[in-house]
C-alpha cells in the first residue's frame, strides 16, 4: 500500500510538479490550496506526511500547524521563504518535524519525504519489534505504542520529539554531541544547525520537564552537548 502525504500549497504548479515527482516514488498525495481546507482534510484523513507551506490563505502555516498539532503528531515538513530564519524556528517551534526553503531542488524534496516518511513507518515499527519500554523517573516510554507517560498522564509528542526523547533516554548519562544527536535521531548527514536541535530540546523541555527552565531529565552539557540525567 502506498504512503499518503498532503500537500498544503497555494502554488498550482509547483503542487502539480511536487506531485508529479512523488507519484514516480509510488506515493499517493492529495493537494489543497488554502490553510483552514488543508486543516480540515488532515483533520478527517489518516496521512504518513503533511507538506505545509507558511504563506496560505484563509489560514496560515503556523496556524495550521498549531491547531494540527493539538490532536495530530503526524509528522510535518514546511517549506519557509527563502533564508527566512524566523519562519524556521517558528516552524519547529509549533512542532514541524523538518524544513525547507523555497526554491529547492526536487531530489532534495524527495529525499526529505522519504527520510521523513522512513522514520515514521518502516524504522519506527523495527524500532517498536526490538527495544524495550522505559520507566525513567515519572516518565513511561513505549517504543512499541510511542506513548510517553508522565505519572500515567499522556504526553503527546511529534514524531521527531518521541524519538530524541527516546534515543537519551535509553542512553542515560551519555553525553552528546549535536552531530551524534542528529546523525542518530535524524538519520541523516549534519550539517550545522544548532536551531533546529535547540528548538526540538526547548519543546521537549516544556512538555515532558516540571520546570523546562531547570531540567532534571534532558540536560545541557555545556560547551558539548545535551545528556540524559542518570539519577532520575
């Protein structure tokens, strides 16, 4: 069965190329071309992948994204202007998974959907088959249902989230680098972007941490990198 993706682009014919690229990698992908359609079809379908553009009528990406993300960690790619350093950060800010600026090239569109769509389905359920749940502190992490509890209270985290918080957690007390920490949780070649990583640590914080602004969990090793407390 093919992977499903949405499109939510208000460029016809960019959507009519990205669309033409992707159905040759034997994947199925539906178009819209307004924020609050596109919300409202993410909202009643079940997709391996959202391709989210910032500027949309009607309703915007971050808005998108931010209503999205209420019910839904399926994973995001945006696409921001060019070299808008604000549209990115506020993009993983809100929960998008990764990011591209306008214009790209096609393959590395591709490559991004299919990294993106990769971690969600084929490596997750491998993932899911061989490790083991954790129990760190009042935190409860299931690989196999990629639930996190905190005191039997879900969490509800992105794709990306759950599996950075996964790989320190059963790493506990090993430092990090950013380029062991992208290499392992993106699956892909690091290219410097401390943003990116900060911002997923920042949203992880806030979410899993009784004070985000003293964490006892994910830990900053200054001037290296990030470690999970092993005294928890």
């Amino acid at each position: 069965m093919s992977n499903h993706i949405l499109i939510i682009d208000d460029d016809i014919e960019l959507c009519r190329l990205v669309r033409k690229y992707l159905e040759v990698e034997n994947l199925k992908v539906d178009i819209r071309h307004n924020g609050k359609e596109g919300l409202n079809t993410a909202q009643s379908k079940s997709y391996h992948l959202l391709v989210l553009d910032v500027m949309l009528p009607e309703m915007n990406g971050f808005e998108v994204l931010a209503e999205l993300r209420k019910s839904s960690a399926v994973p995001v790619l945006m696409l921001t202007a060019k070299d808008s350093e604000i549209d990115k950060v506020s993009g993983l800010r809100l929960g998008a998974d990764d990011y591209l600026t306008k214009p790209f090239s096609m393959n590395e569109f591709v490559a991004r959907v299919q990294s993106l769509i990769r971690r969600y389905t084929t490596l997750n359920s491998f993932e899911a088959q061989v490790e083991d749940s954790l129990e760190v502190g009042a935190l409860s992490i299931d690989p196999k249902t990629r639930e996190v509890l905190i005191e039997s209270k879900r969490v509800e985290l992105t794709v990306k989230e759950f599996d950075l918080l996964y790989f320190l957690a059963k790493n506990k007390g090993q430092v990090f680098t950013k380029k062991q920490i992208y290499c392992n949780v993106w699956q892909e070649e690091y290219a410097f972007d401390d943003n990116n990583i900060m911002v997923h640590i920042r949203r992880l914080r806030k979410k899993i941490e009784p004070i985000s602004e003293s964490p006892i969990y994910i830990q900053t090793v200054w001037g290296v990198g990030y470690k999970f407390n092993r005294e928890v």
